[in-house]
C-alpha cells in the first residue's frame, strides 16, 4: 500500500504538471495543506520534503515552499544495471583531480566541504584555547575509543534525535572517512563483496580498491533513491558481506530515501544477515524543519558513521562510529593504525558542544547553504544548454547530466584550464556509466567571481556540446 505522504505528493506533482501551480508560485503553507487535506502535519511535510527532493518544490526559509523551476527538472533517467566489479582502480584518477582542486586561485566547485567562511571559527579557536591553557599531560594522547566527554556529547546528540547509544559503543576516529574505513575492515577479507551505490562516494570506492574488496554497485535513482531490487538481486546473487551507503543527502546526488524505502531496506539487510556501514556525514545537513532519523535509529546492529568536518571545520578532523558490540573491534584496528585522534582538537570540540553554541550555528548554516544551493540552481537552469538537466537534491551539491556519450572529464579539464573546478562523474564510479555527469559544490558565496565562474562553465559545456 503506498503510503498516504507519497499518495499527497503525486497529487501535488501531478497539480505542478497540469499547470496549476507554476514555477515561481507558492504553494499553500503547511498548515493550510493539513486543513484541506485531512492528513497530519507530519504527512504534509513529508509530502513536501519528497516533492523537493525530487525538484519539484523549493524551500524559502521563512516563506514556505515555492514550485521549483523547470527548465531543466530532473529527467527520468534510465538507471544503470547493477555493476559488479572484480577490481576496483580508480585511486590515481582521485587523487589527481583533489590535487588539482587544491589551488587557492580555483573557484572550487569540485570540493567536497562547505564554504569555510559559514563556520564559527572565532568560537572554535576560544575552546581550543581554553583546553590549551588547562591541558594536563595525561591529557595529552587519548588512546581509543577516545575523550570521554566528546562521546558523552556524541551520545546526548542521539539522544536529542530519539536514538539510544551509549558512550561506550561510540569510537572517536580521524573523520568521518577512518571511521568508514575501519568499519569496512572490521567486517571484510581481500576477495570479499562489497555493495556501495552507483554512483557512490569515491571515498567507498577507494576503500575498497585499498582493501582488495570486490564491488557490486547498486544503482541510485536522482528521484527515489537506492534501487532496493537491485540490492534484492545483488544480496541474492552474490556472497556480500557488507553493505556502505547513504540514507541521507546522498553524495553525490543528494536524494534521501524516505520512510518505506528505508523499512524495505534495512528488512533484506536483515534477510541475508549483511552488515550495514551507515556514511551519514550530511546528517545535520537536512532541508526542512525536522532532522531524519539514522538507520541506526532502526536497528542496533547498523555502523553508523559521521563527523563534524562538514558542519564545524574540515580541518578538526574529529568524525566517529557508532558500532555496538564491534567497538573493540574496530579500537584495536585504530590503535594499529592512527593510533589516536588529536586529544586537544577532542577536548576542544567538547567544549565548544558544552557552550550550546552548536545548533544555533547549524540553524543559521542550513539556511544559507539553501539559499546559496537556489540561486546557483536558478542561475544554472537559466544559463545553461537545454540538453543538460540540473538535479537538484539536498545538502550543498547539484548533479548535473550532459547528452549521454559525453564526456564531462572533457569539461573538467577546460574549466581547469579557466581556474574552475568541477568533480567530473567518472570519480563516482568503478565503471563508465557516469562519465556524462559531474558534481557541483554550491555552497560557496554568490558573488562577481562565482557568478562568472557559472556564465563561463555554461559556456564551455555549450561548446562542447556544440563540438560533438
């Protein structure tokens, strides 16, 4: 049986398509759709988080909800079949392009972090400093699982989100990425298969390249997310013993699955007895009034793995795990290793969490980070060619496709030529089937030199195009 928020939201979509709404106009506020609908309000705005998700709809902070322009809407793509690949080498391409990103003199939408000038770094710097004047020398290197109270804080964040974890099964690692790569280890050999979504987080991919793991990838739809028959034929097929994806904000599409999908998925997880690894680094990220529950919300038994580095400072390089009984496990894996994460930067950033200073940051960067995500995507649909579609998701990337058979590491290397740099698809994938497509980060301040950036990166795909 569908459930009653998708059932409102094609019936809001299909409201979009007949003309009755038309891009620019506001639809009615939560409220007034729980009045006329009949349904909760929890209903409603689901319905409306969906629609937006899909790109139907645009969040304004403070005014509701607006129909989104549809120049270029997200077309219905054909997915990718389910990809299995015996060998995955696609490190040195990595490594090459986030070299290439480092230049100061790039207007970097190839990165994968927010604009920096969005965190409190005068506040960061002040608990640094208070740790710094009271540190002890037993203080000095905190061995796993890490400083008690960052996981005390860790925990009561759970908590405030209706998620029951305790300290002791959170393990405090080197961002969000060793958290990942440790839980992978804990639960691989070399040969094993691995599922990761396609296309995925190069970081999964090089994981896994570096572990000498075999990859299903599983495809991701821009609309509805993880293509949950294809994980079905992949677990069925296949000896997989894990799984490593996004619920959340998917890097990097940006869709998130909703409530049915993720019962549906976690039921075949626990079908064929495979271990989920939860990356849910955009977690405090979301769009909307109300923060989606992790998998591991669901169940005890998922990894669940985060960090601050993209709401508070890349360079805290503070992330964790939250991994139930596999906590020893993955502490002796750290201790070989890492050894430890920066005690100063885990006592530092406990207490900057004490102040309370934390969620009002959050509040005020979520609502940035959208109002700068509108205006690159109303900028982009305006200036570029009508064979590319622009998909908006959530959290600060946009997805964007050009006529299938192109290749956008073509694109890539003309805008860095030019000082602009995009991520091109082919870091996504194991295989061919993203070439066309490249990722934007559209956190950064819209400005003379961005909005130029946009107009000449609009350009250069027209010409390309034009040149095929």
């Amino acid at each position: 049986m569908t459930s009653k928020y998708r059932r409102l939201a094609r019936q809001l979509q299909g409201q979009i398509e007949a003309g009755v709404w038309q891009s620019g106009d506001k639809l009615p506020s939560l409220r007034d759709t729980v009045k006329q609908s009949g349904f909760s309000l929890m209903t409603v705005l689901n319905a409306y988080q969906l629609l937006e998700s899909q790109g139907w709809i645009l969040a304004q902070p403070q005014s509701g909800y607006r129909v989104a322009p549809r120049q270029h809407s997200p077309a219905n793509t054909a997915r990718p079949a389910l990809h299995a690949a015996e060998a995955v080498d696609i490190n040195a391409f990595i490594f090459n392009v986030l070299q290439a990103g480092q230049r100061s003199d790039c207007v970097a939408f190839g990165s994968a972090f927010p604009d920096s000038s969005l965190f409190p770094q005068e506040q960061l710097a002040r608990s640094l400093s208070r740790v710094a004047r009271h540190l002890t020398p037993d203080q000095q290197l905190v061995l796993p699982p890490g400083c008690a109270e960052l996981r005390r804080a860790i925990a009561r964040r759970y908590a405030a989100r209706g998620t029951e974890v305790a300290p002791e099964e959170i393990v405090i690692t080197s961002g969000a990425l060793e958290a990942l790569n440790l839980s992978l280890q804990v639960l691989t050999r070399p040969g094993d298969w691995v599922v990761v979504e396609a296309p995925a987080f190069y970081g999964a991919l090089q994981a896994i390249e570096r572990l000498q793991l075999k990859a299903l990838a599983v495809p991701v739809d821009v609309a509805s997310g993880l293509d949950l028959g294809a994980l079905a034929d992949a677990l069925g097929r296949y000896p997989v013993k894990a799984c490593w994806l996004m619920s959340h904000c998917q890097n990097p599409l940006g869709v998130s699955l909703g409530a049915e999908s993720r019962s549906r998925l976690l039921a075949l997880l626990r079908e064929h007895q495979v271990p989920l690894i939860e990356d849910d680094v955009y977690a405090e990220l979301y769009d909307g009034e109300q923060a989606p529950l992790p998998l591991r919300a669901l169940d005890r038994d998922v990894l669940h793995c985060s960090s601050f580095s993209k709401t508070l400072a890349t360079g805290l390089r503070i992330g964790w795990v939250s991994a139930g009984e596999r906590a020893p496990d993955i502490q002796r894996l750290q201790l070989m290793s890492t050894l430890s994460t920066s005690a100063p930067m885990q006592l530092a950033l406990a207490d900057y969490l004490a102040s309370h200073h934390y969620d009002r940051h959050l509040h005020t960067l979520r609502r940035v980070l959208l109002q700068r995500k509108q205006r690159f995507y109303k900028a982009l649909c305006q200036q570029l060619p009508e064979q590319v579609c622009v998909h908006p998701g959530g959290g600060y990337f946009l997805w964007l496709s050009l006529p299938d058979g192109m290749d956008a590491t073509r694109l890539y290397h003309r805008a860095l030529s030019e000082d602009i740099t995009i991520a091109p698809g082919r870091m996504f994938a194991a295989g061919d089937q993203f070439r066309h497509c490249f990722r934007l980060n559209v956190s950064l301040p819209w400005n003379s030199r961005t909005e130029a950036a946009i107009a000449r990166l609009a350009a250069l795909a027209r010409e390309l195009i034009q040149g095929c």
